[in-house]
C-alpha cells in the first residue's frame, strides 16, 4: 500500500511490508526525548534546574516557553492505562491539588524571570477535566498571572467525554484552549466493558461538535488497538464511525499488555487479548482505511487530514516531537508542573515526584518537586538531533550535521553507519556520501532505525520495559 510523496508538496509516502515489519518489529523508546527518561537520575535535582534557569536568563532567550501541567485525577479507572493517576470522586482533592500547582507555578516564574510568552500549553493526565468549570478557571487565572498566552499559540487538552458537557467545551474555549484530544479506544460495546470504559458515540459527539463550533482548531481522537476482543471486523467498525466523524488528527496506539508493571492491567483477561498476527491484521486493516479516507501518515502511530497543521509541518520540514507527541512549533523550553510531569530547558530534562504525598512535601519546604533528570553531554544533544530528525523528517544530511557538531559524521559514527548498511540491505533506509533517507518501507519502522543512534541502548542497561514498536 503506497501514497505518493512530492517533498513540500505532498504527504510522505509510505509501503506497509508485512513482511519486514514481522521480521524487524521489537521493543523500544517511542523518543519523546533523547536521552529517553528511564536514563534520568537521582543526581540531578531542583538545585540543577534552577541553574539551568540561572544560564537562560543569562542567554537572554527571548523565545517563548512551553508548560504542560498533569492532573493526575480520574473518576474511574480505565484497566488499560498506563499513566500516573490517582481514582477518586472527591473533587476537592483537586482544590488541594491546585493550591499546589499554584505554588509550583510561581516558583518556576521566579526562575524564568520576567513574564515568559507561552507559545505552548498542554494539559495531560490522569483526566483533566476531572476539574470543575470552577477550578479549572482558577488553573487558568493561575498560568496567565505568570505568562503571556499568545494569538498564535497552541494549547490544547485532553477530554474524557464521559465526563464532560458542551458547556464546559464552551467554557474552555473562552479560556484559551483551541486544540483537543478526546480520548475514544474503542466504540465497541464488548471492548469497552472489558476495559471498564463504556462510552456511546453520542457522548463522543457532543463535545466534538461542541469544540467545533466554538472555533477549536483542532480535534484528535485516540484508538489503541490490541484491547481485549477487538477483532479485525470490530475494529472497522470503530472505524468506520471515527471516519464518520472526520477529525483532524487520529492517533491509533499499540496496547502494551505490561501486568507486572501497571497494576489495572492485572484486570484484563489475557486469553481475551488478540494474538500478534490479529493485531497486525488489525493495523493493516486501519492504515489502508485511514490512507483511503485522506488521512496522511505522519509518523509512528499518528495520522492527520491534509490541512490540519501537523500535516503541513512535516511537509515543510518543521515537524519537532517532544514529551506530548508530535507538534508544530520548534523546539522550546518545557516547563512541567504536577506529579511526574516532565520538562526540558536547555540542555537538561526534569520530572517531578510521582508520589502526591511526597510532591507536596517537597513543595511545603519551598522546593521544586523535582526528584531526577539529566544534564545532557554534547554526545546527547548530537544523537537527540539526528533522533529528532529520522522521527520528524524521515532524513537527515550527514554533511549538515557534521558540520554543526563539528565531527566527521562517518567516522564518529562508524558502528551505527555498519548497522544502517544492514538495515539498507532489508530496503529500510537509502544511503549515499551525504543522506541518510528512510524508504517508504522503512517510515512504519521509524522507532527501529532510530535505536541505531541510540548509545545508551547499546552501553547501559535499563529496568525500562519498552513498548512494540509496531
């Protein structure tokens, strides 16, 4: 299956070879960083990060920052789910939550210094919306105290239609929000209670719909595929009526069945689990829907319609990918707020404590939650940027690159130029004296060929369990 490819002209195109992908197809980072976060450690803490605010001030960095912000609370435990939640009812664990965030918030401000322009705004979770119009209007209130949201901004949230009204899409769109991500799976009813989400198409509707006419620019769907019961004919099914609602983007996430490592998972029957060969039917299945349909193939998991921006990023060149995923603005410092949230400024990575207790602890002694992250050698920041570029370009000049790290490129990567040699023989990549180019074969293996430049997957063991990386 073939869509066709004219650089800055047309969607990058891409041959699904069952084949090659059963044959290479392993675990890996997804790489929304390099180093990936299992390196993080210990050793770098609040004291670090605050240095590293100290020398982007002294850089005078006029350019924008982006925050992201977890709210970790979610009414009803989905047994898929791998993110850092905690299961409640009680909303006013939030309004403690959010004196917290209050805190954190201005002490990040005071590092950055004067008033930063925030170009980006996310928020994740947990569920987001598990707040009520009133504290997410205080959340708000909060971040524009301490920065400037801008006309050309993207800020966006995650939904769980579930649990949402269209008056509430209204109200988050008068503040600010203009790109949403709502959380689907499954539509059918037999998936859904085995994952303990059960939610109708009309409830999907309403809050798309709602986003729609009160000017969102955007509106993406998640799908994961490997859930327990789904079938090929189930799946397009689920398809068929996601089509039907024609959004934006669409992200279609490989179930990773991991028990040991997240406890509501323990709750799904593996017998019910479709087998690898199902699965990859599956995705076949769903990428020629997809492709049929007009949607473009942006990378990895992630689709979009021609003209939604994340489309005519990687047509132009300018497609970046960070903690959230794929994104449309270069590449900006990261302020993170909430437990486990992970930010980036400079040459440096942060994350918060995952324990609530323990980030409230650390932030009633005046400290900022950080408990790890890395300060990246320059070894880092050259593989982070061929990384970047492999995932987001699907090329990158060799000549170029050198001449930026100022390295021989072939030389300095003499292994990893053996193992592309190898991968160029499979019809994965295409080499000559100055490109690195995947193939059209070789653009569903991203992940694969990107792990080639990975010097810590081949130096330093992990305790990390990746996710298939097909």
């Amino acid at each position: 299956m073939t869509t066709a490819i004219h650089d800055n002209v047309a969607p990058a195109q891409f041959i699904f070879d069952r084949e090659l992908i059963e044959r290479l197809d392993g675990s890996g980072p997804r790489y929304t960083s390099y180093p990936t976060a299992d390196r993080f450690t210990t050793e770098f803490n609040g004291v670090d990060y605050r240095h590293c605010l100290e020398q982007r001030q002294i850089g005078a960095s006029a350019k924008p920052v982006s925050l992201y912000a977890h709210i970790p609370f979610c009414n009803t435990v989905c047994y898929y789910c791998a993110c850092n939640k905690v299961i409640t009812k009680d909303k006013t664990r939030a309004d403690t939550y959010l004196g917290y965030l209050e805190r954190e918030l201005a002490l990040h401000a005071e590092g950055l210094g004067p008033r930063q322009d925030l170009i980006q705004l996310h928020f994740g979770g947990g569920t987001p919306t598990f707040l009520s119009d009133e504290q997410m209007q205080r959340l708000m209130d909060a971040i524009r105290r301490h920065f400037n949201l801008l006309p050309t901004g993207e800020y966006s949230i995650e939904i769980d239609p579930r649990k949402v009204s269209a008056d509430t899409v209204r109200l988050l769109a008068t503040q600010g929000f203009n790109r949403m991500s709502v959380g689907v799976q499954d539509f059918d009813l037999q998936v859904q209670k085995a994952v303990n989400r059960v939610q109708s198409v009309e409830e999907t509707l309403t809050v798309i719909d709602a986003a729609r006419s009160s000017g969102f620019k955007s509106v993406s769907l998640d799908l994961i595929y490997g859930l327990p019961h789904q079938t090929v004919d189930s799946v397009r099914r689920t398809l068929e009526t996601v089509l039907s609602i024609r959004p934006d983007r669409l992200a279609l996430y490989n179930y990773a069945h991991l028990p040991t490592v997240f406890m509501p998972q323990r709750r799904i029957n593996e017998a019910d689990l479709p087998s690898a060969e199902v699965k990859l039917d599956i995705l076949q299945m769903a990428v020629q829907m997809l492709t049929d349909a007009g949607y473009e193939f942006i990378g990895m998991d992630h689709f979009a319609l021609p003209d939604d921006d994340l489309a005519v990023a990687l047509r132009q060149g300018r497609l970046q990918r960070n903690f959230q995923g794929y994104s449309t603005h270069a590449d900006h410092d990261l302020v993170s707020i909430g437990t486990s949230a992970i930010g980036k400024v400079g040459a440096s990575y942060h994350q918060n404590a995952k324990d609530l207790e323990q980030y409230y602890a650390m932030l009633d002694e005046g400290r900022l939650p950080i408990v790890r992250g890395l300060l990246l050698s320059a070894d880092d920041l050259l593989r982070r940027a061929i990384i970047q570029a492999l995932m987001c370009r699907f090329s990158l000049s060799m000549e170029a690159m050198g001449e930026g790290f100022g390295i021989d490129f072939k030389q300095y990567f003499a292994p990893e130029m053996a193992r592309l040699a190898e991968y160029e023989a499979d019809g994965l990549v295409e080499l000559d004296d100055e490109w690195i180019a995947v193939t059209p074969q070789g653009r569903f293996l991203i992940r694969t060929i990107a792990m080639v430049f990975d010097r810590y997957l081949r130096e330093k063991q992990t305790h990390a369990r990746y996710s298939k990386t097909i």
